[in-house]
C-alpha cells in the first residue's frame, strides 16, 4: 500500500495531509516490523523510537482530520513503544486485535461516556467472571436450534457455534 500511496496519490498536492499521515503509520509499522525480524535489536531503543513515530503519526491525524476523528484504538496505539521497551519484544498485532474484540463489543454499548473506562471494565470483568462461572469457556459446540445438514447424513448444523470460548454466529 505504501508504494501504490508514494506512486500513484501523493504527487497529487490535494492530497499531500493525507499522505503525511499515512507515511507517518508506515513509518511506525515498519519499526515494528524490524524489532519482530531481529530479535538482537536494542528493544527500548525501537520502543523509543516506536513511541516518537506513534506520536508523529497522531498528529499528523489530528492536522487532518481534528480532535474528532480520534478514535479509542488511536490511543491504545500510543503504549505500544512503551510496551516494546518494557517487555523487550513486541506483541504480535493479530493476537492484540483478536483479544480486542471483546472489549469492543462491550465497549459498543456504553451510553455514558464521562466514565467510559470504569463502564468498560465493569462491564469486562462481569462478563468474564459469568462466563467462568458458568463453564460457557470450557463448552465447545453448536448454539440454538440444530437442523440436519442435506447430503451429510448423520451431521447437523447451527445459526451459532461455541470454540475456544468464543461465540460465533
């Protein structure tokens, strides 16, 4: 995506913000990157240096799109140079975003926004602890009503489907 971007869109100087932004995420991503390929590299060095390109990206976002176009996500974002220098290794981003996903169906449903983090983790902790209770984590299969499946006999299918404690519909 960075060279269709540099090729093909930021010569064209209406665009120019936008490709700021975007050159300024590249930048951040490919940081990352080379601390996962060299597992000798100076880890807080790259956190450092992750943290500084985070931040340079944020604000590059701001200029373009203002205060409103920050998201929750944007500034979860800002730790992950601080995470990278801490835990000398950074987290592998389809791990962090699959375990986002509860959170942000939680997160969804929050009116009151003035304690949203406290609502959040309220909110995470119940669900947590009900699904411990109840044994839903350690339950593996299908949800709801079951129908036999045409042309395989003996199997049956489902709307809904319970596996590695999550809930799929």
């Amino acid at each position: 995506m960075r060279h269709i971007s540099e090729r093909f869109l930021c010569s064209d100087p209406r665009l120019a913000a936008a490709c700021d932004s975007f050159e300024a995420l590249c930048d951040s991503i490919d940081l990352i990157i080379e601390c996962k390929r060299d597992p000798n590299a100076n880890m807080r060095l790259v956190g450092r240096k992750v943290k500084r390109a985070k931040a340079r990206h944020l604000e590059k976002h701001i200029a373009l799109y203002g205060r409103s176009g920050i998201l929750p996500k944007h500034h979860a974002c800002q730790h992950e140079g601080d995470q990278i220098a801490e835990d000398e290794y950074a987290w592998d981003m389809f791990v962090i975003e699959r375990l986002n996903l509860r959170p942000r169906f939680l997160a969804e449903i929050i009116d009151n926004t003035t304690i949203f983090e406290h609502s959040l983790l309220s909110s995470i902790f119940i669900h947590n602890t009900n699904d411990l209770r109840d044994g839903s984590l350690l339950k593996w299969g299908l949800r709801g009503t079951q129908t036999p499946m045409d042309g395989y006999p003996g199997a049956t299918q489902a709307a809904k489907v319970t596996a590695f404690g999550k809930h799929f519909t």
